[in-house]
C-alpha cells in the first residue's frame, strides 16, 4: 500500500478518541481564535471509531490502566474510562503562543470524574510524597489544582473539566463554563460553513489566523483564507473529509478553487500507478457557495478498516506480538471483552 494512501485512515487513528453537528458554543470562550472538538459518543457509534476504540484505544490502554490500578488501589478498568469520556474540546485565544492560551476541556461521565476527583485529592493529601506535587484551592462550587506549576485544573461538578497551562486561562474557562464570561453563543465565530451532523470531528479557524508571519510563503492557499474548518465523518459506508475555506470576495474564492483544482491535477499526475490514491483523489468534490470553497474527500470504511488492521499488526510486530491468523494479537497482551458503550452525557 502506498504511503500517501494511508493518510486519511492514519489520520483517523490518531484521533484517540473527535464535533458532531453542533459546537458546544456554550462551553467555549468568546474570544476563541481556533476550535478543535471530538464528539467521543458519536466516534465510538461509527464502524471506524468502533474499531479505533476496541482494537487500539482500549488495548493499548489495558497494560498501564493496570499498573496504576494496583499502584492506587483504585477500580479502574480501559474500557470504562474510554467509554466515559463524552467530548474533548480544545481551543485558543491567541495564535501567536497558542499552547500558553489554549483550554482542554473534557466532558465525562459522572463515574469517570469521580475518578479524577479521587485521584487528585489523593496527590494533594501525599503532599511532598506525591510523585507529581499538586495543591487543591476553592472558589464557590469549583475546586482547581495546581499541577506541579506546570498546569491548572478546574472541576466543575456535573459539567467539564477544565485544564490549562495557567491559573488565569483555567480560571476564564470556568467563568464561561458556569456561565459568568461570554461564551460563542454570543458571536459566529465558527459559523456559516453548513451541515455538520453527520461529522465526529471538528477544526476550526477563525478570523485572523493568516495575519501573522508564520505561514510559509509555499502556503498560498491558507494565505488567500479568511476562516475554515476541517470535518470528518462518517455517512454509510464512506468516511468523508470535509474542507471549508471562507474567502473575503468571490474574485478570491474563485482563486482558491483554482489552487484547489490545481493541487488536485498534481496529485493524479504524480501517482497514476497508486489505485488507493487514484480513487480517493476521484472522489474529490469542489464547490463554492456564499464566499465559501467546500471539499469533500471520501474514502470506504472497509479500506480504512483494513489499513488500520495493517497498521495495528505491524505495531503488534515492532513490539514483539506478532498477530495470530484472522488479525488478532497473541495471548501475552492482556485480552479485552466487549467494547466501551456509549455513556450518556451529563
């Protein structure tokens, strides 16, 4: 299989767990730049996430889950604490550093933050003994811990976790989290880019990305773009990637699709003998509508699947377990039974 064929399945697995149709406009700042969102339940409810989570996620979380079960004395279990997890939701206010202004949040069942409560209240009471150092405070109905200075928690009861890399970014994200700071429901950041129910995934740009300097001059499409967001999905039995790239005029949307058309010409010229590329590269569709360039990439569920399989039996082999006939690994990794259900959201 040709390397360039594996992009978009690859891709997907490294997702780990992905925006459904709507964006949590409520839980995320006004003042965000960029978005990224994984809807975990609906991951999970497609044929690829099914596979991604009970073939990769969960097996190759069973092995430490383990060890930190008998090290704290807790009951933790990998396909619980994959199945507990709702939505991740990360995003930025700023695009110059944006690792210092970005926010993690993370929904979960109630069960799997019982958990992270429990575990961090056990790090504050070891105090110095404690391997990672972390000091609890409370302000009204939210507890925050201090990470090794290095990271700030926030726990909202029945709500999300909050994490970010200073105490006053977690503390923002708290405020719009319990409704005291204005959230996106307030502006269209991330709007006008159409449908979205059937995607998993979600990336978003705002305004204002490509005034910087940091875009490499070989960039010249993300140069021509105002606003875009990238969605995955999956729709029968095709996983698609859809691409919007919002303009400021038609004569630049118009320039943009010629730049897409002509990326896409490059590609079926540099590989006529790779079948995997020559279909994905056909199932290619441009169109404009109101200042907007929409791609869509499809690509059939069962050639994901197995490139993934391939992927997975040659990681299996690279770490010495190598996979027995019909594409299970050997017995020395430690069996999982089922797959993480669907928990309902809080």
């Amino acid at each position: 299989m040709k390397r360039i064929a594996l992009i978009l399945p690859l891709f997907l697995s490294l997702l780990n767990p992905a925006l459904a149709g709507s964006i949590p406009k409520e839980e995320v700042s006004a003042d965000a730049k960029w978005l990224i969102h994984l809807d975990a339940v609906q991951f999970r409810a497609t044929k690829v996430g099914g596979f991604i989570t009970t073939e990769l996620l969960e097996k190759k979380l069973s092995q430490p889950v383990e060890q930190l079960k008998g090290k704290l004395k807790l009951d933790l279990d990998a396909n619980k604490i994959v199945g507990g997890i709702n939505s991740i939701t990360l995003y930025g206010t700023d695009y110059q550093s944006p690792q210092d202004h970005a926010v993690l949040l993370i929904r979960t069942s109630p069960e799997l933050q019982n958990i992270v409560v429990g575990f961090l209240a056990g790090m504050v009471l070891a105090g110095t003994n404690a391997p990672v150092q972390v000091i609890q405070t409370q302000e009204g109905g939210v507890s925050f811990y201090a990470i090794h200075d290095k990271a700030y928690c926030a726990v909202l009861p029945g709500k999300v976790i909050a994490i970010g890399r200073s105490r006053e970014v977690t503390e923002n994200a708290a405020k719009v989290l319990s409704g005291k700071a204005p959230s996106l429901t307030s502006g269209a950041a991330f709007g006008g880019f159409g449908d979205m129910k059937e995607s998993f995934f979600f990336l978003g740009i705002a305004e204002g990305f490509n005034l910087g300097h940091n875009l490499p001059p070989q960039a010249k499409l993300l140069q021509l773009t105002d606003a875009g967001r990238v969605a995955l999905g999956e729709d029968a039995d095709q996983v698609f990637l859809s691409l919007a790239l919002r303009g400021k005029t038609p004569d630049v949307v118009a320039q943009m699709q010629q730049v897409v058309q002509g990326i896409i010409a490059i590609g079926s010229l540099s590989q006529p003998q790779d079948k995997d590329l020559g279909h994905l590269l056909q199932s290619i569709k441009v169109s404009t509508a109101d200042n907007v360039v929409n791609v869509r990439v499809d690509y059939p569920v069962d050639r994901v699947i197995t490139q993934l399989s391939q992927a997975r039996d040659k990681m299996l082999r690279k770490h010495g377990n190598p996979p027995e006939a019909g594409g299970k690994e050997t017995q020395n990794l430690t069996p999982q039974t089922g797959s993480a259900a669907a928990p309902d959201t809080n």
